[in-house]
C-alpha cells in the first residue's frame, strides 16, 4: 500500500473525512514523512479541498507536526527546528503551504530572486531565541515606517511557507510575523499587491492593468531594472491554478518572439515541456496577456 493509494482510496465517494485523513497522515508519519510525501499531500489538498469536511483539512494541513487544531491564530503554528538561513537565499526558499497567501509568497520569492540581502535585512535574529521581521506602513505624511514584528521559531508541517532545504525556516517566520501585523490569516492580506510589496520593500507600487501598452511598456522597464513584479492569474486555463498571484522572474526575446519567465510560489504545478516541476515557466508575452489580469509594479 503506498500514500497515493490510501488518498485515492479517500477521495473515491467525493467525500474525505478526518478518520480517512488520519489513516493517510498516520500512515507518511511511520515512515517519517518524506518530502515527496509532503507534496502529495499538499497538492491534494489544494486540488480537493472541496471534498474534506473541516477536520479532515486540519489533519492533512498540519502533517507530521500537529498536537492540536489549528484555528486561524498564527501562534499555533508548531515545531520544527532549524536554521534561519541555510546556503544562502533564494526563491526557491519560498513554497506556499496550507495559508491562502500566495500574494505575500509571491512577491517575498520576488525579492528572494532580486535582492537576496534586502531578506536578510529584514530579519533579525534575536538573542532570547526570537526572531523580529520588518515590514513597512505608511505615516499619515506618505513616508515608509519601519514595524518590526517578533514571534517565536515554532513551524509547522504542510501548513506554511517552507524551503526545499526541511531545516530552513526563514520564508515561514516571515510568513508568520505576516500573518501577526495583519492581526491573523484574514480576507485582508490575501490579495493586496501594492500594499504586500510596499510592505516588503518600503516602495509605492500600484496595479497595472495587462490590456493597457503602458502596462507592458512599465513591466518590462520594472523587470530589467530588477524590481519586484508580481502578476495575477485570472483564470484556470493552460494548467496553471486561477485567481493566484505569482512572481515575474523575467522578459526576454527569442527569434522575435517576447518571452514572460514566470514562477507559481507553490514551488510545483505549471504546464508541460517546461522542465522540472519547480514552479518557474515561460509564456509568450500574448499568453501571458491572455491569461493574466494585471501586474503589481513600483510607481517610479
């Protein structure tokens, strides 16, 4: 019997329970839940969570770590020891979990890519055992403040950002201070480009809208300047996830055709003949119009 089996096996009446999902997650803890493991149990969740009745999701969120229901408090996020920072930083440190937070995922994997010390500047290591991240407001004058946010080393599981290295912590910890400045996993950080990437890097950005030339003209100026660009997906089509945010890496011309390089901040899932299945992808620039609503980029 293999986990793929057990989980098919769940999903065959439409409907997953918790006594289903916890056979399944009992059954990748005895073998000491293997990265591969912890992807299929993250896709599948992704995929049908439609079909899990509430504890069932809890279970299947929290593989490998939980003691107890996790209930929206970021504080419960549980433990798993680590490093803050293991051979350096990179975007591929960045790999969305259970949250429904792809738009702080997406531009952090932005800047991981474009100023890997801008991260490590924004985290501080603090001698009580803490950790205290930086994100900025706006003063009532318009000028970037400092906030820095301080929450214990505690992780958890399937349930939040992690690296492909399993002892580095430091995309979840960001992630978690997040989730604290913004008083919890609520509607109200999910999908605000501007203020996640003002927030990350003290620069006033805006919505641009992918119908407009001046869109375009201003995305390919903010992508070869190395700026942080994160677009959004409006629809479910050419095997990418909808209404999902991701990074722009890149643009680039090949035999007169205009390239977009893009990266879903799953860490996974993106279409066929594009390499492995990491998450980074090429469209041309008429698919990427086609299929993406609008981009989040720095106002100068």
């Amino acid at each position: 019997m293999t986990l793929r089996t057990l989980l098919n096996a769940a999903l065959r009446d439409g409907r997953v329970t918790s006594a289903e999902a916890k056979k399944a997650v009992d059954y990748a803890k005895r073998g000491g839940v293997q990265p591969s493991e912890y992807k299929l149990l993250h896709k599948t969740l992704l995929r049908n969570v439609d079909k899990f009745d509430a504890p069932a999701q809890q279970r299947f969120l929290f593989a490998g770590d939980v003691t107890h229901s996790f209930d929206g408090d970021p504080s419960n996020m549980k433990f798993h020891p680590g490093r803050l920072f293991e051979k350096g930083i990179s975007m591929h440190d960045v790999n969305q979990g259970g949250q429904n937070d792809c738009t702080i995922l997406a531009a952090l994997a932005g800047l991981a890519a474009r100023s890997p010390q801008s991260i490590k500047n924004m985290i501080r290591a603090n001698p009580d055992g803490t950790v205290s991240v930086r994100f900025y407001s706006k003063t009532a004058q318009g000028v970037p403040h400092a906030n820095w946010v301080t929450v214990d080393r505690d992780t958890g599981g399937t349930a939040y950002a992690h690296s492909k290295r399993p002892t580095e912590q430091w995309s979840a910890l960001v992630e978690k201070a997040w989730a604290k400045f913004n008083g919890g996993f609520g509607a109200n950080i999910l999908s605000d480009g501007p203020k996640t990437i003002f927030a990350l890097t003290g620069r006033q950005t805006h919505d641009g809208y992918l119908d407009k030339s001046a869109t375009i003209t201003k995305l390919r100026s903010d992508v070869h300047a190395g700026r942080v660009v994160t677009a959004f997906k409006k629809d479910g089509e050419t095997g990418l996830p909808g209404g999902h945010d991701y990074t722009v890496l890149g643009i680039y011309k090949k035999n007169g055709v205009e390239y977009v390089s893009v990266r879903n901040p799953w860490g996974h899932t993106e279409p066929s003949g594009n390499g492995p299945d990491d998450g980074v992808f090429t469209l041309t620039m008429a698919q990427f119009r086609a299929h993406f609503t609008n981009v989040t980029n720095y106002d100068n």
